[in-house]
C-alpha cells in the first residue's frame, strides 16, 4: 500500500464516517485514495469552513471530527479552525498535506512550517518524516485527541510520503509514556469535597463544557438534587443542566443572567466542574465571589488554580469523579433558606427586554424558534450579540445541543459547524443563530450545502452594524461607530443564487410564520430579520467589573 | 525567585521549540536551558532555571510543562537534594599587572587556563551557582572579553 492508502485504511479503523476538506497539488495522493474510501468527503468551499465543520461535527456528536488541506494556504486557512477546536477542547484530527521531504525547508512552492505554525494551538502535533511510522501517528493521533482534555492534533504528511510504500501495520494499542490522563479523583480529595459539601449552607454548582465532554450530565442532575444545590453554567456548559429545571440558574457571567450571578457571588461554596474559570465568568478575579471555597473538578491540571484560588483540587473526569462525589455524600445539606433566596433573584430579576410592536427583537425571534423546536433543535451561533442572544434566549434542556465558539471567539464559525452537526445528526434540525457581519464571514459554504443536501437553517438577525462592537462603542466609546456599520449582499437573492431559499422578515407578524415555513422547507433556508438595529445584550457587566455589577436589563 | 527544573522529554525534533514555545506564549522568563541525551537515547534532559514570581506561577509552569505529550516528567529540584553545575568558558584580560589577581583566582576556585595569548587567556570552570557568582564577580574586576556560559546542569544525588 501506499502512504495515502496506508492513511485512509487508518481512518477507517478509527471509525471516521465523514471527513470535511479541500484539495490540492501536496494531497494529491490522499485524493486519489478518497476516491475508493469507505467515508463520506465533504468539500467545502474554504478550507476554514472543512475546520469549523469538523469542529461541530465533533461537537455535536462526541466522535472526532477529521478535516484534510493542502500545505501552504491550504494548512494555514486551517489554522483559525485548529485554533477554535483547541480553546474550546475539540476532538479534531487535521491532516495537511506538506512538500516533499527533501524540499522541506526550501521555500518550496506552497510550503509553510504547519507544524510551527500550530504547534501553540494543538493538543499535539506530528510531521511524518518515515512512511514506517504513519499508521502508528493516526492512532496515536486520534488517541491523543479523543482522550483526557480533548484538542485537535495535526498530522502534517509529505506527498512523497503519501506515495511512499510499505506493509500495513496497525498498531493494536497506542503507548505514550508522556500521556496518561487522570481519570479517577484521589479519594483523599473526594472524601474533603463530600465534607465541604455537607458543611455547606450556600452552595452553587458551577458546570462548565467538561461536563458535557465527558457525559456527565446525569451525574451532574443527581448530583444538584441529591445536595439542593442551583447550578449555573458556562457559554460551552450549556445544555449540561436543563435550563428548565427548578435548580438552574442559566448562564452566568459578563451576559450571565444576573441571578446566576448574585448567587455565586453569595454562595460560600462553589462547586466547579469542568470549567475553567475564563475571565468572561469571573470578571474581576480579586473580587470574586469573596466567601466562597471552591472544589475545582477537571480533568485538566492546568487549568486548576490558574485564575482562582482553589481549595480542593480533584483531578480526574467530570462523569468519573461526580460518581465517586455521588457515593460519598450521605444526603442533603441544609440549603432551604439559600434556594429561597436564590428563587427570590429569579423572580425579581428575570432575563428581559422590551418588546414593541412595531420593530422585531431579536429576542423575540429565539424566544419563537424555542418554541417551535422545543429546545430539542441543535442551535449552533456565530459570534457577538447574536451568540449572546442565542445564549440566554433558547432554553437548552439537552447536552451538544448549543454549538459555539466559545474561548476563541471565531466570527464565521457557526454556519460550516451547523453544517458539520448536520452530518453528525441527520435527524435533528440544526439552526445557525448569526448576524449579518459573522454569516458574511463563512458564506461561500451555501455551495456546500446546496450541494451535498445538507439542510440547515440560518437565523441571520440583522441589525446592519457589527452589533457587539457597536454596543462597546455605544457605552464606552461615547457612541462613536466607528467602522461598526455594515451592509451586507441582499442575503435572501443571495441564497436563490446558490440554490437554496431566502426569506426576508421586515414586520414582528411575519416572524413565526417566516420561522415555521423555514423550519418546513427541505433545503438550506437563510432567513433574514430585519431587527431593531440599536438592540443591546443585557445584562452586561463592563470588562474588568464585579460580576455582580450589571448594567442594563435588570428590572 | 530562582527554580532549577529537571524535564525528561523525548529524543526527538521539535521538543525543544515545543519548550520554549510553551515559556514565550505564556510569558514565563528562562534563565538558563540546557539539553542533553540521557542514559537512554529515546530521552534527553533538559534543565531549566525559570524565574517565577510566586508559587501560582511556578506550578503552572510545572504543570503545563507537564502537559506536553513529549514530556515524560517534570522535576523541581529546587527543594530536594541535589547538585548543580555550570561550565563557564571566557576569554579575559590578561598584563603582567593583572597576573597576581588572576592566580588568585585559580587558587581560590576551580579555574583551568587553556589557552594563553598575548593580552588575553581563555579559562575554563565547572562550578556550582555560588562559586560561579563568586568568579563572575571577579572577572569582572580583571576584565571579560567574551563569555560563554552553558546554563545550570543538576542531579539528585
């Protein structure tokens, strides 16, 4: 076999069912061997979008999500996918093509140093110099990006490598003596949680993306009733902890809801799983939540102590470590006064906006999308207000069911990864929430769906401004738009172009019908609302405040 | 303060960009970084001396070090027993007036002259932190042309 079979028998075995790329001249044998591959290849029309489609593959699905580009722009086009996948601890194998050994190092045709280039944004990275060793960097490359913290891995391959031959040789296991993640917590260390726990009078869980990475979203349910604690959660926890349940707080931090954000202020015990205290969340850090102690589970060490003084640290895997937690605590705390009190901010300080009859909130439009796919939608945003609004505004009930570049921030993520879960979860309806700069951002990828038939819908809520900045500038910039106002193509002639169905919403009447017909429609529908253009995400606590420092929103 | 940190990664290109890499990005300051194959040729040893501005500091660099695939272990050696050296090389000024100050020195510390010109000797030392400070000090005095230094190396006993 040759190196480009040797590759697509090792992704086979590794159970790839869908790989997202672009070709060109250095994968040129890779191509060659797809063409017999046992997998669906998708082609997107950028090599960022193969990335970002990958990426919510993964997401939505757990299982590691592959893309494939050539070297050079081809590699470097991935970056930005490589670099949201890392932030966001994805599950990504990506494959570069790379100039001939022997030209490596030569300013050849196409060449960039991608191993140099993404060596601070991966989990791990390989440039494969020996065809004798390739089978055994795939393995070890899906190993290292499936297991532990998650992250994407780069396999950079030569095209004479690619051409090279050899015997196939799978290596039945995969041994790194540098690698060898913590799974369990220390039992010293869950016995002094169980003890911290029951001692608690204001306890607040704090649940982060590791738990849905991990499938720990039961343990976590059992886990907040068992002790009658809230739970609030991070952009990526999402969905960790059904928003509708009596006991969640919804998000917390800088557009947190402001509940979520009194009560860990409050709380005098924060139980932290698998999140990391981002500086989104803690806003100022010497100040926050004063009188809390903190039990800080991750799987990931470095992430422990880090932002926050942490009072037991437990290592290990959120659904590992919340079952050990689960057998040692004997019942519940005595929380009754603290969940009253927390109830009490619910009530008096709900999430809210004005509605009017005349202009379309964006609010409004998510709050009816919520209530046509009961939440059981896979709801992936782009990046700004329109993420925010998606964030707070659909009620997440389900785990991978919110798609977001959270630690990253990546505009134009959202519409190639709603097209990645698409292939994931052929069953469920996936909704782009964006706005009209980030859809503007990845839009080529319309082709792509047309194309291949993958139906997925976007929400783009219009406001003609890059409304996030726009809001900054508003508040901190004395309103001062600089460069923030900007026009977009006629985004309903557009889709018509490429195949696929625009709608235009201008009046509020027009919003459920445009969103029930879209929902309808076998196809990839953009729908465009014309929203209120100067609508603002409230609450919202100023960079480098107290997160208990809200402005705007609070009744 | 100063930390004398033991690695033990593998043998393999790359490792030592990943290293340096990982201090640049997080803005951690290397004192001194020195690499060599171990007993096993699948490992090499680096030891670095770090400077870090408090124990938070420290322990991310411990553990981020640690999360490296191509690291296999991390070890400070700073409050554990252990033995360090450095080899010193410089070329120094050299006068009949200096001679006097300069046997000193060769008497005081492990200090080899191995080359001798005109105006200039080139000496060669392997100490350990304080006596490298002490001959730093008097080097200085007598006049340093060119120095090469190859960073701290450190065993456990």
């Amino acid at each position: 076999m040759n190196g480009a079979q040797i590759l697509i028998e090792c992704l086979k075995r590794e159970g790839v069912e869908v790989m997202f790329g672009y070709p060109g001249g250095q994968v040129l044998p890779i191509f060659d061997a797809l063409y017999e591959a046992p997998f669906r290849f998708i082609l997107t029309r950028h090599e960022q979008a193969a990335a970002h489609a990958a990426d919510g593959y993964a997401r939505a699905t757990g299982k590691t999500g592959v893309c494939l580009a050539t070297s050079g722009p081809g590699a470097t086009n991935l970056v930005t996918g490589i670099a949201t996948a890392y932030m966001d601890s994805i599950p990504m194998v990506a494959i570069t093509g790379q100039v001939k050994t022997f030209l490596i190092g030569n300013d050849a045709f196409q060449e960039a140093d991608v191993t140099g280039i993404t060596r601070p944004i991966t989990k791990h990275n390989y440039l494969v110099k020996d065809i004798k060793e390739l089978a055994t960097v795939i393995r070890e490359a899906f190993h290292i990006a499936n297991s532990g913290r998650p992250g994407p891995v780069v396999v950079d391959i030569p095209s004479d490598i690619q051409l090279a031959q050899a015997d196939f040789v799978w290596p039945e296991k995969v041994e790194i003596r540098g690698y060898k993640p913590t799974l369990f917590g220390h039992p010293g260390q869950i016995k002094k949680a169980a003890k911290l726990i029951a001692q608690s009078k204001k306890p607040i869980i704090y649940a982060g993306g590791g738990v849905i990475i991990s499938g720990a979203h039961e343990e976590l349910i059992e886990l907040a009733e068992k002790i009658k604690a809230p739970v609030t959660m991070t952009l990526l926890g999402l969905g960790a902890f059904p928003v509708d349940h009596d006991l969640s707080l919804g998000m917390l931090g800088m557009h947190g809801t402001a509940y979520a954000n009194f009560a860990i202020m409050e709380s005098d015990l924060i139980i932290a799983v698998g999140a990391r205290f981002d500086d989104r969340v803690t806003g100022r850090v010497d100040s926050f939540a004063p009188g809390a102690k903190v039990i800080h589970i991750d799987i990931d060490p470095s992430s422990i102590s880090k932002n926050i003084e942490v009072d037991i640290p437990i290592v290990g895997d959120a659904k590992n470590v919340l079952g050990q937690l689960l057998e040692e605590i004997t019942g519940p705390a005595d929380t009754g006064e603290w969940l009253k009190k927390v109830q009490m901010y619910k009530t008096r300080h709900p999430l809210s906006y004005k509605h009017t009859d005349n202009k379309i909130k964006p609010q409004y439009i998510i709050e009816q999308l919520n209530d046509l796919t009961k939440g059981e939608a896979i709801i992936t945003t782009e990046v700004g207000q329109n993420q925010m609004w998606a964030a707070q505004w659909y009620k997440y009930i389900h785990p991978r069911t919110l798609i977001s570049s959270g630690g990253l921030g990546t505009m134009g993520f959202g519409f190639p990864a709603a097209m990645g879960a698409k292939m994931g979860c052929p069953d469920k309806t996936v909704i782009d929430i964006a706005g009209d700069g980030s859809i503007q951002m990845n839009i080529q990828e319309l082709a792509t769906c047309v194309c291949n038939k993958i139906n997925v819908k976007v929400v783009i809520l219009n406001n003609f401004y890059l409304g996030m900045v726009r809001q900054w500038q508003e508040l901190f910039y004395k309103k001062r738009y600089s460069h923030t106002c900007i026009t977009g193509p006629d985004f309903v002639k557009l889709a018509e172009a490429y195949g696929a169905v625009g709608i235009r919403v201008t009046e509020i009447k027009e919003v459920r019908p445009a969103l029930e017909k879209a929902l309808a429609i076998d196809n990839t529908v953009f729908l465009d609302f014309h929203i209120e253009p100067e609508e603002n995400v409230f609450p919202m606590v100023p960079a480098g405040e107290a997160i208990n420092k809200m402005i705007g929103g609070l009744a | 303060m100063k930390h004398t940190i033991s690695v033990l990664v593998e043998n393999k290109f790359g490792v030592l960009a990943r290293i340096s890499g990982l201090f640049s990005a997080r803005g951690y300051n290397i004192d001194s970084l020195a690499v060599g194959e171990t007993e096993d040729p699948s490992v090499s040893r680096m030891t670095i001396v770090v400077n870090a501005a408090d124990e938070r500091i420290l322990e991310q660099i411990k553990k981020q070090l640690n999360k490296l695939i191509d690291v296999i272990s991390v070890l400070d050696l700073t409050k554990k027993k252990h033995y360090d050296r450095e080899l010193i090389m410089a070329k120094i000024n050299f006068s009949k007036t200096l001679e006097p100050k300069i046997s000193k020195i060769t008497k005081r510390l492990p200090v080899k002259i191995i080359h001798r010109n005109k105006d200039s000797y080139v000496i060669e030392a392997v100490l350990d932190q304080e006596q490298a400070k002490d001959l730093m000090a008097s080097l200085e005095e007598i006049g340093i042309k060119e120095l090469a230094r190859t960073g701290r190396i450190a065993l456990e006993p």
